[in-house]
C-alpha cells in the first residue's frame, strides 16, 4: 500500500494531477476560515464549541457544519458550502425522469452539456435564496439558534450594523463562494484526480476530524469517558467501515449473452458479459432526503410559533434524539431508498436497449419478461441496501445518545459522512491504480499481476522524481497535514 502511494509520485501525469489536486483543496480550506464582512465569527465559533457539537441542537446544524468543514460556525465566505450545486443536480436528476422533454434532451449529442448548464443556473438561484436565509438568521440568530443569547451578551452581536446593505453583500459573498467552489470542484474533475464536487465535500469532513479527536481526548483526559472505551470505539469504527465498503462494492452480476450477428463479411456479438446491480444503489441519497425533509417543520414551527412552549416540545421531540426522531428518520430513509431505485432505474429502458443489441438473460425472454426480472431482482437487492442504510443513518445518534459521545465525533461512525468518505476515497483510489497498472506498476490491492505486460506492444516511458525531490516532497505534505492538525486542536482547546 505504502509503496503504491510512492510510485504515484513516479508517474509524471499522476504527479501533476494530484499536486494540482491538493493546491485546489488548500484553496478550499483558506475559504473555509475567511468571515464574510461585517460579522463577528467568535461568536457562532463559540455557539457550536459549547452547544452543537455537544449534541445540544441535534444533528441538523452539526450536520451542515461538518459538510462545511467548519465554514458554518467561521461565517466563512463558503458557508453554504457545494450544497446547492448538489441540490440543483439532483433536481434536475429527478427532472429529467419526470418531465419528456428534458429526458429527451439528455439523451441527445451535447444535451449532457445543456443540462449541466441549466444545473449551473439553478444552483445561482438556490445560491441567492439560501444566501438572503442566512443573512436573515446572522442578523437575527436567536430566532433560530436557542442558547446563542448569552454568548451574544458576553461577546457582543453577531452582526455589527445589520440592514440590506449587510444583507446585500452577505448574499453576494456566499453565493460567490458557492460558485467558485463549483468551479473548483470541476477543474479537480477535468484537470486532476477523483470526482471534484465529492473532493470538495470530503476535504470538508476530513477537516473536522481533528476537532473530533481533540473532543475524545478531552473526555478521556477528565475522565470522562474510560480509555477502554475509547479502543472499543475505534474498533467498532473499523467494523463500521469495513461493512460500509463491503456494502458499497457488493452487487449483483446478471449474466447477459450477446447474440452473433453477421453483417456482410464480419461477425459481431457471441459474446457474454453480465449486467452489475448494485446493492446499494441509491447511494447517500435516501439519507440526504430524509435529512432535509426532517428540518423543515422544525424550521417552520420555529418561526411561525416563536414563543409557543407547545412548538418547543414538538421540535424538541422532532429535532433531538428522541425515540420519534429515530422512527421517524428510520422510516424516511428506507422509503426514500425505494423511491431513488423507482425514479431512476428503468428495467423498462434497459431491457429494451438489450433487446436492440440482441442481448439477452439465459433463461430470460426477451422484451417484457426481462424488465420485470430486473424489476424484480432490483426490488430484492433493494431492500438489503435500504435495510443497511436505515442502520448507517441512525448509528451516528444512537452512540452518541447511548455513549454520551460528542456529535463531532459521532458522525464518523455512520451516516453521510462516512458513505461519503468510503465512495470517493475508493472511487479515487480506483483512479489512482488505473494509472499505476498502465505504467507496470503495482496497484494498491493486486501485486505484480500486471508487471512487465505490455500494453498495446508499447512499453511506458515517464521521468521519474528522484528520491531527494520525493524526500522534499513528502515533507512539505506532511508539515501542511500537521501544522493544519496542530492549529485545529489548538483553535479546539
């Protein structure tokens, strides 16, 4: 393993990708602390040091602030962080499954490019709502954050001359930041390593990881928490992972059989292959969804019924971990599991396209037969994914609530953040080990399979760094990694 992230080093187009990778991710940690004008960021780093990390406001905004890898309690510049790129992707995912003409236009040359433009137009309008919703809350936090009014009288207001020259620039700087991370996030697509936009939200996550650390250590440190618990926790974190990438990779192989064709004096097809449905095919979606439809009444109550000691409990009871917080998020992520799998796998559609290229299932008629097998093998598969996501999505509240474990730390053992953390770090290493294999070097899981093979009778040629520039090299990661782990648990004491 070591030695295949050293050999990363030695191939020049790898090289280049991934220094080009890790200067973009600086770019989007120095936007993490820089406070939008006029706000005093002490004062919600202060509220989320001693009330939401500690599982006081629930998971909502330890949630947001964890997606933003801190930005949130900085009134950072990328507060809202890529979520409304997320949100204007998946409405339009949904969109084209929906709506004819935009399922038609997908399909066509160049209509990949035109939806990802009308994605790019809505993210700008989600920017600009959530952007004024923000603004609003800063100028008025105690509306929406119980708790934050005696920092407030102890460090002063949250927002100096709040008005809608603040509100202007406030949503002009956010939706700024929003879409510069969007364009960061595709230059890593284009021009580096990984999947940009989930590089964008994982960076974010690994960031709150030493404030995690630093809020175990302090528990151990006062005792709070035994030592052998803390070594039973991180066993259990290595189980959880472990599961969570066997469920990820787990899918079904459907063998398909290709017809032979003769076409004038060459034959196609006679060939076999299968067709991969995955166990968990809906992904981080479900838990998402369940998520963001959890926080709108509690939102609503709290605004329409301030002062109602009746709406207190009922976000109380919705909001915090409760036994109808849990059945109720329980039940919304299974549905919703379902209901992604319905929206978009079409067994209809691809039995169909398998029937044009005459392919088909052994044992399996053609045409309708097939999309109701497939419907039906889906709709199986389904329910283990459905089934293990409910567990992931509920695991992080449950040790926190059980072990009296601090959120900080509680959301690394299941729930977005870890389904999040195991997709893109597989679905990067998969890309790492693609350009190890083509230049006969070892991968990160396979050893000396590939070595010495030659690929299409050409052997591959690269200027390799020597191990005075590897040396120096790796230092300057390492001191950034470190300064960057020293300064967070020192801004964390």
């Amino acid at each position: 393993m070591v030695n295949a992230f050293l050999n990363c080093f030695k191939i020049p187009e790898l090289r280049h990708r991934l220094i080009f990778t890790l200067a973009l991710l600086v770019i989007v940690r120095l936007g993490a602390a820089i406070p939008c004008p006029g706000i005093n960021p002490a004062v919600l780093t202060e509220f989320f040091r001693n009330i939401v990390d500690q599982g006081g406001q629930g998971d909502l905004l330890g949630m947001v602030n964890i997606f933003s890898g801190g930005a949130l309690e900085n009134c950072a510049i990328f507060s809202l962080t890529i979520m409304p790129y997320i949100s204007a992707s998946i409405i339009m995912q949904l969109a084209a499954s929906v709506v004819p003409s935009l399922a038609k236009i997908a399909r066509e040359e160049g209509g990949r490019q035109k939806i990802s433009q009308y994605t790019r137009f809505g993210t700008l309008l989600l920017c600009i709502v959530q952007g004024y919703m923000l603004a609003t809350a800063f100028e008025n936090p105690g509306q929406l954050l119980s708790g934050i009014e005696p920092i407030i009288q102890k460090m002063g207001p949250l927002v100096a001359d709040p008005g809608w020259f603040f509100r202007f620039t406030t949503v002009v700087t956010l939706t700024a930041g929003t879409m510069l991370l969007m364009w960061l996030g595709e230059q890593i697509t284009d021009k580096g390593i990984g999947n940009g936009i989930s590089m964008v939200i994982t960076v974010g996550i690994i960031a709150r990881l030493p404030a995690a650390l630093a809020n175990l250590w302090g528990k151990v440190s006062t005792s709070a928490m035994s030592p052998l618990l803390v070594v039973l926790l991180l066993g259990f974190l290595f189980a959880v992972i472990a599961g969570t990438v066997m469920i990820t990779q787990a899918m079904r192989k459907v063998p398909v059989q290709y017809a032979r064709q003769v076409r004038g004096n060459k034959v196609y097809g006679g060939q076999s292959s299968f067709l991969p449905l995955k166990v968990n095919y809906s992904g981080v979606m479900p838990i998402i969804f369940a998520s963001s439809i959890l926080m709108f009444p509690s939102f609503f109550i709290r605004t329409l019924f301030p002062n109602s000691e009746m709406a207190a409990r009922i976000i109380a009871e919705i909001s915090n971990q409760t036994l109808t917080h849990y059945t109720l998020y329980a039940l919304m992520v299974f549905g919703f599991s379902y209901f992604w799998v319905a929206m978009m796998f079409n067994p209809t559609q691809i039995a169909d396209d398998m029937k044009k290229h005459s392919g088909f299932i052994p044992g399996v008629r053609p045409g309708a037969p097939t999309a109701e097998f497939l419907d039906f093998s889906m709709t199986r598969l389904t329910f283990s994914g459905a089934l293990f996501l409910t567990i992931l999505a509920v695991l992080p509240g449950i040790v926190s609530g059980a072990l009296k474990v601090p959120m900080t730390v509680s959301t690394f053992f299941g729930g977005t953040s870890l389904l999040i953390l195991v997709g893109v770090m597989l679905d990067t290493m998969r890309q790492m080990e693609t350009y190890l294999l083509q230049r006969h070097y070892d991968g990160f899981l396979k050893k000396g399979k590939l070595r010495g093979r030659s690929f299409g009778g050409q052997a591959a040629t690269g200027e390799a760094l020597s191990e005075k520039k590897m040396f120096w090299l790796l230092f300057v990661v390492a001191v950034i990694l470190i300064g960057g782990i020293v300064a967070s648990l020192i801004l964390h004491r």
